[in-house]
C-alpha cells in the first residue's frame, strides 16, 4: 500500500510530464534549468501566436492566408519547423520526466508514467507528421498554381480551358488532343462544358493576336493539314511573336477564345501520359459503360476491351484508354467519352478523399497539371468545384453535322454558346436542374444538332445513359477530309448523363 508522501510524488510526476506536454518549457522555468524554460516558453508561445493569427487569417482572409501557405518556399520552411519543434517537445518532455524523479515512485508509478509519456510522444508524433504530409502537399500544389491567369469574372462566369496533352518524345512538338472549355457561373456553379475537335480547320485569330497578320482568313494550309490541335506548335515556332510569354498557350487561349466568343480566365493541362496517376491516386473513378471500349488499336495491336456495365471501377490505366482510345471509333465519340471521365472525376472527387489521399493526390497533380490559376484563388475556386460536384454538367461538342470541321460555322459556333449560357443561366437554383416555369431548356433550343427524329435525345438522362454514343448516321457531309465514318449523332446535349453515364 502506497504511503501518502509516495502518492504525493506520483501526483507530482504526472502533474510535470502533462504540463510539460501542456506548455513545453513550463516544467524546466521552476523545476530544472530556469534560461532553457525561458528560452522555451517564448519560442512555444511565439508559435502559438502564429497558429492563432493564421487561424484568423482562414477565417477572415482567406484567399490571402492560403495562397501564403501553398507558396513551397513558406510550405517547405513550416515542415522542418514542424519537426524541429516536435523533437524539441519530446526533449523537453523526457526532461520533465526526469525531473520528476521517476526512481523514487512505486514500480506501478514508475510503469504507468513512462507509459503516458510514450503515448504522448508518440499522439504528437502521429499529429505532427500528419501536418508535416499536409505541409508537403501544400508545397506540391504551390509549384502548380504559379498564377498568371485573369481573375476577373467575364460577365459573371469563369471560363477555364481545358487541354488534355501528349508531349511524347514520338511525337513533333506539344499537341493537344482534347480541348474544351468549361464555363462556369460564379454565383450558382452551374457550368456549360464546350467541346471542340482538334481536327478542326481554318481557326481564326482575333485581331489583336500577333498571328492574325499571318493568318488573317484563319490558320489555313492548302493540304489541309492546319488544325486547332497544331496551333500550340505554331505558336512555339512563333516564339519572336509572344516575347516572355508561353507562346504555344497564348497562340491556343487566342484560338480558342476567338472560336468561342468568350473571354478566358485560366487555363489547366493535363499530361495524358501521366494521367492514370491522378485517377489512381483518387481510388479510380466509376462509370456505367454502354459498349466495349478497346485498349490499343490504331497503330498497335488491340489487347483487350474494357467491358461494358453499370458502375464499373476504372483504374488510371482503364480510365486513360476509356478517354482516349480511337479504334472501332472516332475522335467526336472520344470527346463524348473525355467529357464522361472529366464529370467522374469532378463529381467522385470528394472532400474524403481529398483529406485522406491529399499527398498522393497533390503529388499527381504536381507531377502531370500545369495551370496558371494563382494560389490566392484556389479557396474560391475550390469552394465553386464543391457546387460544381452536385450540378448537372450542360454540354455542347461543335462535330459533325453541326459542324464541319474543315468549313466550320463559327458565328453558328459563337451562336451556339450565348445561347446554351444564357439557358443555363435561367435554370432553378442550380441544385435540382429544374428550369423554372417557361424557361427554354438547353435541348429545346434551336442550334441542337441531333437528329430531329432521334427521339432518344429528348429521353431524361436515367434512360439515356445506357447508350454514350450511336452509330455514325448515313448522313452526307461537306467536309472533304472527313469519312462517313467520322461523324458524329451526338454534339449536345443538355447534361453530360444524357450521352455517358456516370456512377454515384
């Protein structure tokens, strides 16, 4: 039976080693070395300080204090003074606990002690690595988000485009091989996705472009070899052109704007041989898939097919060959297929994840993502993805036989998008879909291009989704470098779940 002075010295060694843990240095400024207290007490309290003042900063400022955070240098220099402070804690701790004269407690004492001690180091080792790994993939999203993009809102909408790119060693030059631009209102997230061929012909520049002087009837080569998708390399070997600037993007975003009509904000690319790695960092995605989809083809072999069904779990590599594969197909049904993988992605990609995979992910996005959305912004615009996730996503891909790539319509193209923005704009409030009363809805529009007596286009997207694409119709087309083959049925659409299904 344990006397009372021992019960004393038992309470007495807890009380040091949990104020140490408490208030690192508080122990040591009465009990042990008074300047190292000091010393530490100032340091801690110091720290403290800047942990209060940041919290406020994520609370009132947001946009600021992120953007400060993501920078990698201030990222970098957090983490090695996360572990700094970690291994002076656990010093000061192991001193605390010596202070407490251990030896003198009972063994029971001296057991239950130098457990609580280790079970303190080892919770604050467990917290401080956890921040140390958030620390790291703040460091990875800082070297993405670089800025140098337009904040402003363009008549209350965000436009972003959207590149998926193959700068592989095989290939002359970077060409993007998906292009679409994602419209975004500010206000309710609702977003209209505008999908454009890379085979498209005779783009314009706008007139304040350095190459509109170049090409002042649009980007036209007498062998028809002049596309959307070459743009990027023409800017490169146009360098003299766009002095200090990335003149492959410049010579796309004017491209691009001028076809549309629509003024850009940012810009986001992904690596698409890198892009199985940001799919598999997020668990996969899940797709109800119509038809076989098969792996290889073209110039390689085809080695197996991606079987149809509903809710199927696609891996990075699955989902890559899903977006991208050409064979047994055409470019306009892999753009319909692109826009699937890209509403997975947006709608699967939740704040779970995020929390639980954000090394992985940041990693991923460091490793194959290039944007020129500033740091400061990523609050807002990560606050507008959230009421992104739960809208219907419109969609318009300017194909055949709307559009005829090698003679395109663009006053019909620019047309098009007012009109499908200002449908969207006039839905609900943008969480259920639901037009108010006599609001014209995106597919009862007159620009729609789908065959007028294909009445699966009119049916609601529960009953739609079995089928992502039709067969190409037996429709002429006026484009001389196009097949029959290359035709596309589908080109609009009012949600995404209309031409692909995507899992919940």
């Amino acid at each position: 039976m344990p006397t009372e002075a021992q019960r004393v010295q038992a309470r007495r060694a807890f009380g040091f080693v949990l104020m140490s843990a408490a208030l690192p240095g508080s122990v040591q400024s009465f009990a042990g070395n008074q300047r190292i207290g000091r010393i530490a007490t100032r340091v801690y309290g110091a720290v403290a300080v800047v942990v209060v003042i940041a919290l406020l900063g994520l609370l009132f400022a947001r946009g600021f204090t992120v953007g400060l955070l993501l920078t990698p240098a201030v990222a970098t220099v957090a983490k090695v003074g996360l572990w700094l402070l970690f291994a002076g804690w656990v010093l000061l701790l192991l001193d605390a606990w010596r202070l407490s004269k251990p030896l003198r407690l009972a063994q029971r004492g001296r057991l239950g002690l130098t457990i609580t001690a280790v079970v303190l180091i080892l919770g604050l080792g467990g917290v401080t690595g956890l921040a140390a790994s958030a620390m790291t993939g703040a460091a990875n999203v800082g070297e993405v988000f670089q800025g140098g993009g337009d904040t402003d809102e363009k008549a209350g909408r965000y436009n972003i485009l959207l590149l998926g790119a193959d700068a592989s060693a095989k290939r002359e030059g970077l060409r993007p091989d998906s292009i679409n631009v994602a419209s975004i209102d500010a206000a309710t997230g609702r977003t209209v996705l505008f999908g454009l061929p890379r085979n498209m012909q005779r783009v314009p520049f706008p007139e304040s472009s350095p190459l509109h002087e170049k090409y002042p009837q649009g980007f036209v080569c007498e062998d028809g070899g002049c596309m959307l998708n070459g743009i990027w390399t023409l800017g490169e070997d146009n360098k003299d052109l766009y002095p200090g600037k990335n003149a492959g993007l410049e010579a796309t975003k004017e491209a691009v704007s001028e076809i549309l009509g629509l003024d850009l904000n940012y810009y986001a690319m992904v690596d698409m041989g890198g892009f199985k790695s940001l799919i598999d960092a997020m668990g996969g995605i899940r797709l109800d898939i119509a038809k076989p989809i098969p792996v290889g083809g073209v110039s390689t072999k085809i080695s197996r097919y991606i079987e149809p069904g509903k809710n199927r779990l696609l891996n990075g590599n699955d989902a890559l060959w899903f977006a991208r594969s050409r064979a047994e197909s055409n470019d306009y049904e892999r753009m319909v297929r692109q826009k699937c993988v890209m509403t997975a992605m947006v709608r699967q990609l939740d704040p779970g994840t995020v929390a639980t995979k954000f090394v992985d992910l940041s990693k991923a996005s460091k490793d194959i993502l290039s944007t020129d959305v500033p740091s400061g912004e990523v609050v807002k615009l990560a606050e507008l993805a959230l009421k992104v996730k739960d809208q219907k996503i419109a969609s318009v891909n300017f194909t055949p036989p709307m559009i005829v790539s090698a003679h395109p319509d663009f006053a019909l193209i620019r047309s098009t998008v007012k009109d499908k923005i200002e449908a969207s704009e006039k839905l609900g409030d943008g969480k259920d879909g639901t037009p108010p009363s006599g609001a014209p809805t995106p597919t009862t529009k007159p620009t729609t291009s789908a065959d007028p007596g294909d009445k699966k286009s009119e049916q609601p997207a529960d009953k739609a989704s079995a089928k992502p694409t039709r067969k190409a119709t037996a429709k002429p087309t006026a484009d001389p470098t196009a097949s029959a083959s290359d035709e596309a049925p589908y080109t609009e659409t009012s949600d995404l779940d209309a031409v692909c299904s995507v899992s919940a």
